[in-house]
C-alpha cells in the first residue's frame, strides 16, 4: 500500500497509509494531513483514489501545490513523486520500500542537527536565503514606519508628570531612582512595571513588582502595546498613545 | 546604588564534542558578566570566543576608568552611558576577531556569539549577537531576553515556522549574526530592570538545545544558590544527550543572601579554564 511520506527538510515529520478513500492536506486541525504553517492553506488539497489511481488536487490554494517543482491542479501520483506545499514536502511511497525506513529516519532526525557544526552567513548569503525563503509563504507584517512620538498619558492616579513620551529603550514606572514614571503615592512600589521598546520598535509591557493590567486583563508575560491600550498599575492608569 | 552580585558558572565539553569552544568572563567590580560561544576549525572556536570576552572586559574597564563618553557619537539613544560603553566593547571584539580572521588562511576562519551583561544598580544593559542567550526568573516567570540571531528564530518571528517545525529543523546551526564575520557587525542592545529578587541566566546553545524553559526555569526557581543552579543546569542539559558544548553563568542579587565574598572565590576557582 502507497504512503504519503510528510517531510520538513530532511526530517520525517509522518507517514500516512493511503488506505482511506481520501487523505486531506491542510492546516486546519481536521484535515486528515495536518500541516501547521501558515504558507499552507486551511484546506489546502487532497489525494484521493480513483479507479485505483491516485490522484491530487489542489483546492486552489493561496501558495500552490507543486508537483516534482510543477505547479499543478489535478494530476495522477505514482510512487517516488514528491509534492511540495509550502517548506514540507510529501514523498509519495510505496510501502514495500519502507521496511525499516522510519526507525532508521527516526534516528537520523533526532542527530543531525545536533552534531551539525554552526554556520554563519555572510551578507550576500543571508539575503540570498532570505528571499529564497520569502518566495515561499506568505508575505509578513508590514512595520509601519512610526514618525510619530510614542507616550503615556497619565489618565488616574498620582505621578510627577501628565505624560511621559518614551524616548528610552526601558522606561520603568515607580518610585525607583531609575524610574522615568514617578509614582509619587505613600505606597507606591519601588517598581512597578516595566516598559521596553523592542529592536523592531514596538513596545512590550511587563511585571515587576506588580504584575499590571492591560485593559482590565492581568497580563501574561510581556505584553504588546497597541494605540489606546490601558495600563493599570499601583493606583494608576496609563494610556499609551502616538503623539504627533 | 551598589548590589553585591551572588554568580555561579559552569562550563563542560557536553558529550559529543572534542574541544570547548565556549568561554566566559567577569569584572564583577563594574557587574560585567560575558558569555561566549566559538566556531571554526582547528581549535579556532576557542580562539575566537575568548578574544570576545577577553576584548569586552578589557574595553569596558577602559571606557569606566575614563568616564568616557566619547562612544556617545557612534552610541544608540534612548540608553545608559554604561549600555553605550557596553556597545562599543562588543563592535570592539568584533573588529578583533575580524582583523584576526584576515591574518589567517581561509580554512581557519572563525567567529563567535556573545552575550553580555552589565548590572549598574537596578539597570541592566544586554548586548548580544548570535543564539547565546540571556533569561531572566521573576517570580515563576521565565522571559527570554534576547532573540536569537538565527535563521529559524527569524523563520519563526516572520511567522513562517512554529515552534515545533523550528525545533525538528535542520537548520538550527545556522546563524544569521556573528561577531568576526565581517568588518561591522549590528549588535542588539537592550536594557533591562535587575530587581532583588530576580535570577539572570545567560547560556550557550549547548544548554538550550537540550532543555525546555520550563525545565530552566524549575531549575533556577528551586536552587538557593547560583552555583548549585549553574551546576545543575549543565548536568540536566549533559543527561539530556550534550550534543554540544555547554555554559551557564548564573546571576542573582546578592542583597538577601550571605557569603558573597564566599562565593566570588568559587567564581575565580571555576574561572581558571
């Protein structure tokens, strides 16, 4: 009986007899191949048997399935092929030919990279990769270039400022010597949290002392900020906004 | 302002590799703590890592004893003159490294990952470059605090892999990032709150190859002491197979506990390779 052998570069991720009348590829959880990246569509394609052929088709899929490096719609799969949707690959096999193939694989994945020595890539070869990568998938978060003043606008609570724009990377709010929002209540935490400004400009908010709010949920770990965002922290309310 | 830093560290050759290419470093008396991890052949990864730290405490001493603030030209804004000085230590090692790697054949050329931390006071400035990291305990709360320089971590924050696909890749080993790889280098620098009660970890990738954050992070929470926790970490990391070479300097405020003086001794004990 043929397999659909699910590969991610060399690694054998699963294999799936093709037993059932017909196996579905997709991203969403109830396919009956699931692969979880986003380059791949919710329901993506499916191989199916009919009258004893194989056979796949692509449901129109954002990123294409590619068939042996075509770009197909419908086509017959015969043992050896090997289908390409996203960074995974699918090796169609004949069974006969896996008699101690997954053990031996097994082992191999769970080594090699481990072993490997470290590579670096230069410029050249970086950007290379890169795009070469980017070719596949699909394109990501536009940063919007900010111009515009990132701050908080104190909206209750006491501090020694109405607002405070976040020229620094870390911006702590506290009574703290290092403090940049001075809370200036008799109880007020040395720190109470903390605000950093990522390599990609955006802005996270994190516990310290207190563990804040952000719009009324305790938060989880650091914390993305976004326009208009309530920080409630020791007594006091923050607004982080975009000023011009 | 001045804390007292409790630090342990532990460094061991893992269970596959012939050579430790990992070095680190201290001046505690400016609470400078480096972490490095070498590459390339013929025992170069060692050369390479220890001119890293070597070169950054070296710098850092310097830029403090002169109160410099010349750096302030080529510096980021938004930081501490310390987080600045700390920036120039590390383009500093990678002109060294650099300038080394010219000298020599084309078959023995090497670079290095860094990590640095430098405590003044509460702040914490953190320059990196490579998939050498630095952690952060608060509370039960592990935060990872520099994002590697590696192709599947730049995979994963493009949204183009998850977290399972990055761990089954094949293409861990490849950095995007290193220092003595090219004339210049763009260095990540961040600054960070220390509090009192805090455990700052920074560790090569021979340790976090090995173990989840959530072992990391039971570890360093149940350990008294940062020499117990280094040591731990590296045996936790060396029964989980120690693929490759690994360290971990581990930090903490002194402030609640007794025996710093105790505890810099071991420090220079373990410091001597």
């Amino acid at each position: 009986m043929p397999k659909l052998v699910l590969k991610f570069e060399n690694a054998v991720l699963q294999e799936m007899p093709v037993n059932a009348k017909e196996v579905s590829i997709g991203r969403s959880p109830d396919n009956a191949l699931v692969i979880d990246n986003p380059a791949v569509s919710h329901y993506h394609a499916r191989v199916f048997n009919e009258e004893g052929r194989m056979m796949l088709e692509d449901f129109g899929s954002l990123n294409g399935t590619f068939v042996n490096g075509q770009r197909v719609k419908m086509v017959t799969l015969k043992p050896g092929d090997s289908v390409a949707i996203g960074k995974h690959t699918i090796v169609i096999s004949d069974s006969r030919d896996l008699d101690g193939f997954a053990v031996g694989n097994g082992g191999a994945k769970q080594a090699a990279p481990k072993l490997n020595e470290t590579v670096i890539l230069d410029t050249k070869e970086r950007r290379a990769f890169m795009q070469q990568v980017a070719a596949v998938g699909e394109s990501s978060q536009p940063a919007p270039a900010r111009l515009k003043l990132p701050t908080l606008v104190v909206r209750k609570g006491k501090t020694n400022q109405k607002e405070y724009a976040l020229t620094d990377k870390l911006t702590v709010v506290g009574k703290s010597a290092m403090a940049t929002v001075k809370l200036t209540g008799w109880f007020a935490p040395r720190a109470a949290a903390q605000i950093n400004r990522r390599e990609d400009q955006s802005y996270y908010v994190g516990a310290a002392d207190r563990r804040p709010n952000v719009n009324g949920h305790p938060i989880d770990g650091p914390t993305k900020l976004s326009p208009g965002d309530l920080i409630q922290v020791a007594g006091v309310e923050l607004e982080f906004v975009y000023r011009d | 302002m001045t804390c007292e830093i409790e630090f342990g560290v532990r460094s061991d050759i893992g269970c596959v590799r012939e050579s430790n290419e990992d070095s680190y470093g201290a001046a505690p008396e400016i609470g400078l703590f480096v972490l490095s991890d070498g590459m390339g052949g013929l025992e170069r990864g060692e050369v390479a890592s220890r001119l890293a730290v070597e070169t950054v405490i070296r710098e850092c001493r310097v830029a403090r004893s002169l109160r410099s603030t010349d750096h302030a030209a080529n510096g980021i804004s938004g930081v501490s003159p310390e987080s600045n000085q700390l920036l120039a230590a590390v383009r500093e090692a990678n002109q060294v490294i650099y300038l080394a790697t010219q000298e020599t054949e084309a078959a023995h050329q090497m670079g290095a990952t860094i990590v640095a931390v430098r405590l003044t006071g509460e702040r914490m400035s953190l320059a990196h470059v490579g998939d050498s990291r630095a952690y952060r305990l608060r509370g039960d709360q592990l935060e990872q605090l520099t994002r590697d320089h590696s192709f599947v971590a730049e995979q994963m924050r493009q949204g183009r892999m998850t977290e399972t696909e990055a761990g089954q890749s094949g293409l861990q080993n490849v950095l995007l990032r290193a220092l003595g790889v090219a004339r210049e280098v763009e260095v990540d620098v961040t600054e960070e709150l220390m509090l009192d009660d805090d455990t700052i970890l920074l560790c090569s990738d021979g340790l976090t190859r090995e173990l989840t954050d959530a072992q990391i992070a039971a570890v360093l929470g149940d350990c008294e002491d940062a020499q117990e926790a280094a040591n731990e970490l590296v045996q936790a990391a060396k029964q989980a197979g120690g693929g490759d070479n690994i360290t971990a300097v581990v930090l903490r405020s002194a402030a609640k506990s007794a025996g710093a003086f105790a505890r810099i001794g071991r420090w220079l004990r373990h410091s001597g390779n």
